[in-house]
DNA sequence: CATGAATGAGGGTTCATTCAT
DNA sequence: TATGAATGAACCCTCATTCAT
C-alpha cells in the first residue's frame, strides 16, 4: 500500500512530462492541428480535463515543448572536443553518430512540426536556429577550422562545408518521416551509404591537393581570427 | 446579351482552374487543414456553394492539384540536351536556373505540402518523386555521365553528385517558405552566394586532379580574396 | 412555388430578428449565462451553427439587444405633450398607463437583465439611464413643472416626485418577475390597487395647501430657468 | 502538539463559518453561478475537496446562508419599540439608520441574489418576505398606526408609507450594487439627500392639514432656502 | 451554373464533483 | 479532517458540406 501510494505519487509528478511525451508523439504523428487533445490526453493515460489540470491550452502544450526544446528527444551533435586523431576522422565520427541518431531517432517529425508551425508558433524558429541549425554548424566548422590550421584541410570557408554535410541531412530526416516507406526505391534519400559516400566525397574535396599544398597553409590563418558571425 | 453569355460561359469554364489556384495558393499559405473552403472559394472570387459544384470536396481539390502535378507552379529542370560547352558550365547554368526558380516561386509551400500531407494523399509520394527528384536526378546525373565520358570529370556514383547538389537546394526552398524573415541572418540557408560556392566546391571536387588543374573554372581563383564572409 | 419562395426569403431576412427575440425571452427566463446558444437557436427555430451565421458569438447577441434597446420590448413613457386638463389627470394617467405596461410586459425581466449583466456589458448601463430612467424622469418631471408653473402643484424638487414615483414602478416589476406567484400574498407589491393608492397619496402631498397657496406661487419661478442637469 | 490540537480544532470548527462567509462574499460579487467553487474555497483557505466535506454541493452553500437568513450580514431594522417622541422623529429615525446601513453594506448584492436565484432557490423568496420585506413594513407601518393612534399622522393606510418609504430604498440598493460607478451623476438614485428629502416629503404628506401645521418638522422650513439642486 | 442559407459533427475548454492518500 | 489529482458532462464555437431557389 505504501508503495503503491509512492508509485501513484510518482506517476502524479510525472503527468506533465508524460503529456508532453504524448502531445509530442500525436504532434509529430498527425501535425498540431490534427491532434485532439483528447487523443493527447488519452495517450497519456488521463482524461482530456486532466491536460487541462497541467497546460492552459493546446498552444501551451507546444509552447512547453519548444521551451524544453523538445527535451532530449533530438539527438544533439556532440560538443566534446576531441583533439586526438586526425580531422578527417573527427567529421566523419561526428557527422555519421549524428546522421544515424537522427535518422533513428524522431528528428524527421520534429523538423516537419517546425517546418509546418513556425508560422504560430515563432519560439520554433528559434529552437531550430539555436538548437539543430547552429550546433551543428558549430560543430562541424570548428573541426574543419582545426583542420586548415593543422593543414590537413584546404582552407576554404567552413559554412560550405556545413552547408555540404548537414543540409543533406535534415532532408534526409524530412524525407524519411513523411515518405516512410512509400517510395522505398529511393536510393536518393534512403540509402545510408549514399551519405557516407557523399561524406567521403566531401572530405576528399576538403584535402589539399599535393603539389598546392604550399599555398594552402597560409591562407587558414585568416580563419582564426574570426571577423564575422560564422566563426567557431 | 449575347456577349455577356459569352463572357460568362468563358467565365464559367475558367471556374475549376481558378479555383484551383486559389486552392493551391491557401494550401501553400496556410496548409490543407488551416485552409478554410469558403476562403478558397472567396479567393476564386465564387461563392462556397459553386466550389462544391465543381469538386466534391476539400480533398478533391487537393487530388486535382496533384494530379494536374500543380501545373507549372512549380519550375522544372529544363531537359533541353545542350551538348555544347564544358560539362562543368551545363551543370553551373542547369543547377543556377532550377534553384533560383525554385527560390522565387512557390516551390518551398509545394514542398511543405508534399511533407505534410503525403500521408493523406499517397498521390503526392509519386509527385515529389516523379515531378521533383527524378526529373532533377536524370539531368544532374546525364550530366556528370557526360562529363566523366568526356574526361572532364572524375569516375564517381553521379547519385552522389545529385545528392551533394540537389538536396541542400530542397531544404533551402523549405526553410525559406517557412521561416520567411524569422531568422534573417541564417547565412546557412539564405545567403544565395552560398549555394553558388557550394557549387563551384563539388564542382572542385568533380574535377580530376593533376591534369584538369588548369580547366579549374574561374571561378575558383576568387577563393583567394573572398570579400565576402562566406569565401573560401 | 412563388409564393413558397418567397415565405422563405421573408424568413430569412427575418432571421436576426428571430433570434433576438428568442434570445431575449432565454436571457430574461434563465439569465445570460444559463441561456444556452444552441436552446436559443431552437427557439428561434434553426440550428446552433445558424445563430453564429448571424451573430459572432453569444455576447454578440446581447450587444445587439442593447444597441436595438430591447427594441420596443419594454414600454416606453408616451412622450406625446398632452397640454390639455388638470396636471393631476395628467400624472395619473401617464403612470397609470407606464406602470400597467411594465407589469404586464418583460419589463421585469429586462431589469433584471440589466441588473446581473451590467457587469459584463457596460451598455447596459447605458440602456438602463437613457432608455429607462431618464424618459420616465423627463417626462413626469415635465408635468410637475408644469403643474407648479399653474399653480396646481406646490413647488418641489420635480426629481422628488419622479423618486417618489418611479422607484417604486420598478421595484415592483423585478418583484414580479422575479417573485412570480412564489409569495402571492405580498400586498406591498403585487396589489395594483397600492399603487394607484400610492399615486393618490403622492398628488395630495403635491397640492398646495388652501391657505399657503399665496406663498406657493411665486417659488414656481425657480423652476423655469433650469440651473442644474435635471430640468426639463 | 496540544495547542496545535487546539488550534486545529478550532480552526476546524469554523471552517463551515468561513466557507459561507467565503460563498457569500463570491455570491454577491460574482453572482451564484459565476462564483467557482475553487475560489470560495481558496478565499476560505481550504482546498476545493474540503469544500464538499463540510456541504454537499455549490446550491447546499445558498440554501445554508438562505438558512442561516444570511446571517447578519444584511441590516436589520431595529425592532426596540421606542415609545417616546413624535412619530415623525420615529420613522425619520428608523429609516434614515435602515437606508443608511443598507447603502453602506452588501444588502444590493444580497438583493440581487434573491431576484436571480429566487426561481432556483424557493426558500430566497421566504427569506425576502420574512427577513427584508416584513420586518420593514411592521416596523413602519407600527409607527404610522402609532402616529394616526396619537394624531400626528392623517388616517391612511399604513401600508402605503411603507410602500412609498421602502421600495425606493430597495431599488436604490440594487442599483448601487448593479451600476456602482457606471452612471456616477445618476441623481434619481445615488444622491443621499434626495431619500431624507422624500422621506420629509412623505412625512409632510402625513401630517394633517389645518391644525398640524406648526408641528411641522423645523426640516420643512429649510424648503424654503434650498442652497442645493434637489431642494423642494 | 450560381448562391445565400442552413446544418451535423466535432474539437477546445471549463467546472462541479469525486477519489485516493 | 484535509488535499492534490482526476474526471464526466456540458457548453461555445467552427467548418466542411448540403439544400432550396
């Protein structure tokens, strides 16, 4: 009996997280509008006044999530810095883990919900600027910095590697959420391999060229000090 | 009375393209659900009543939009086989005009629309990959095969060339339809020199080393003043 | 066929006023908020939807009671300038014929209106002054100046006998309709008798006493160049 | 321990006190529907479940306030027969005090409650007769007999100076509750002079005509400089 | 063909009331 | 006794769709 009162408190103090669990799920699923928040409700194992006990209203449940910022459920790129290994190596380790925990993960759905209710809802733009577009970026252009001033990389302009590796992938999560497996033979966008190809690909660009490599090098110092946003 | 028949009938029988556009133009504003029909009736300048006259319901509209395959709205590669000039110059000229077409028009409502509603209308499914990718894939990817049999291009998967070029074109149109103004500044995705740059960089990394040095385009120099924040 | 035509189109232009009216006999029988939209809808015989055709929400409905001024619901004091006979028949007869149609009418009920929903709906308190009050005032303030300037009434404040006449009309029609037949009984306010003897007992207190007249008189004066807001 | 024991219990014993105190208070403000059972109990202190430990339902909080006659918080006429002085002082004195006291308190609001709720609640209609209606029209109609008894009033039915004296003051309470601020220059209603005005204007109509004259209160004479708008 | 009027079905939200602790 | 949590029953309002003219 005590234990089932402390199960039944435990379950009380979760009901927020678990109605944003489901409100995020029937959110992802059927958009914002085609949620009801009965189904919410129901999903998360309460009646449709008990949603209202917890948020104000549909809109606040959406507004909850993208305070939280979709709390963990999109895989975020790893920050450690990890200075050992060659550069190359480190955007490939980097971009396949995140590749792959999105294309797992609900990331597709979480990308289409900002895509379709930004327009309401303008707090999405800045979780998708501040939490998948700018990490990421982030990110891969610090490694690529690191990689023109260790002279493993040409010096070019670290945003078009970005642009190269991470736009891809967020239409590769779109595609794959809404398309699902309605158009399977589309090795375009499903093929996993397909993106560590153009992974590879990319890199190879990225590698001086041998006999150019003098004029390389010195061109990465103006890398370093960044003079615009774009910077590390 | 007789003119004003006429004027009427040629009216009448411009009724279901009207409203068609109408239809197009709200789902691509406000998506299917949101868009009301009596706006989309209002918009065809009709009253709600004659819309139903011509298309059994809301989806109908939807199903007639898909299969006229949103009749030019939306701009297509061109597949004018030019066989003239350098490989490097048909890929630079055909990407140049489809994604600034794309940019300018209504592509990244049509491709939200294709996101959102494809699981309702699996017609879509077939659009996106009929209408949008394939057409795109065929040219980039007889592209490269031209150029790689012309030896102006190195022997790689021509799928990945597509890949590195076509899909950070699709997430641009979506992102400018959908955040619009929200995130001015996000050089990732509206700076229109970045995708020219990204371009001439897998355009680079198509280009056989040692000996097509010299053909790099001229492009390529101007990696070494980069006025711009996102030079190379 | 014609005619059927035409009975309809009669009752849909009729249909706001329909409405109104069903409204109005719901607001005043349950109150505004116990009135339910769809009880209202029935009454004027269409459906819930058809009411929000014509008026925006429930409020709506009452603004525009109140903007119509219950239109001609409640009765209004005859404002026809009766110059002839003694100023007492004058009096009797206006509210006698005030009081008799209010008890008889809605009146009670649109007090009673006013009274709970002044709150919500500050035009009500407009209604309540320009359309009830001050008609009622002007016009029996109008005859005792009247009366004073030929001498048959005492000089008095002509507010006082409005006071002294009017409150009371409208206690007893709240009293009424709120009361009902639940205290039958209650000679202070259902006997029409007590208001006509009521009536008569006010014209005594107004008629000059024989030997004061003299003094009477010559105060009438005052009464004729209004110096304050509530003259005639 | 004790003490808290005590001051518990206390506590406890008061608690249906301070929820009817509560109720009332959210009755009068808000009206009975409109007051949620959350805020009176919040406004008791107590959460809404204790609430219904101690009444059955929201309409069982009405009927014990209708049961306890509201207990105290509406001014009762004194009901202490004090027999000496003149009549006219009698009744000037009850009534100005009745009139006063009401003004001041909640007894508009309580009144408002018994015409809304009066078809809800049968026993608001026993309370109105026998608390508010009855006790008045004994009191005073007991000083008008007493006043013709010793001949300072004219023979008249009692009843109609009850009717002339208290109904005013009725709707006066109700509509300083209704309009509060609404209709500030409302001089029919909210001027305090103009009931002790009507009031000597009754009395005057009381007293008999020839021989009483000199009694007539030292207040009738100031008729004759009226320094303010609503003299006689 | 065209339309003004009408509606049924459904969703969001509130609140008096109950239950488990 | 006291309460935090939960809920069923309504109610307001919307909108795709139909009907009568």
């Amino acid at each position: 009996m005590l234990e089932r009162g402390d199960a039944c408190r435990r379950r009380k103090q979760a009901r927020p997280r678990e109605l944003l669990d489901a409100a995020l799920g029937l959110f992802i699923e059927k958009g914002f509008a085609a949620a009801r928040a009965e189904d919410i409700a129901a999903r998360a194992g309460v009646s449709k006044a008990t949603l209202y006990l917890h948020f104000r209203s549909k809109e606040d449940l959406l507004k909850a999530l993208i305070a939280e910022r979709f709390a963990s459920r999109i895989a975020t790129v790893s920050h450690e810095t990890t200075d050992a290994g060659a550069s190359h190596d480190l955007l490939r380790e980097v971009l396949t883990t995140w590749q792959s925990a999105l294309m797992e993960g609900h990331a597709g759905g979480i990308f289409k919900l900002v895509l379709t209710e930004v327009h309401n809802f303008p707090g999405l733009a800045d979780f998708w600027s501040h939490e998948v577009v700018e990490p990421a970026r982030r990110r891969v252009a610090g490694i690529v910095v690191r990689g023109i001033d260790r002279g493993e990389f040409r010096p070019v302009d670290p945003d078009l590697v970005v642009h190269a590796l991470v736009l891809p992938i967020l239409i590769m999560c779109l595609h794959r959420h809404a398309m699902g497996s309605s158009v399977p033979d589309d090795a375009l966008m499903n093929a996993p391999d397909l993106f560590s190809h153009h992974l590879e690909f990319v890199l190879e660009g990225l590698t001086p060229h041998p006999p150019a490599r003098a004029l390389a090098t010195p061109a990465s110092s103006s890398y370093e000090c960044g003079e615009s946003r774009s910077r590390v």
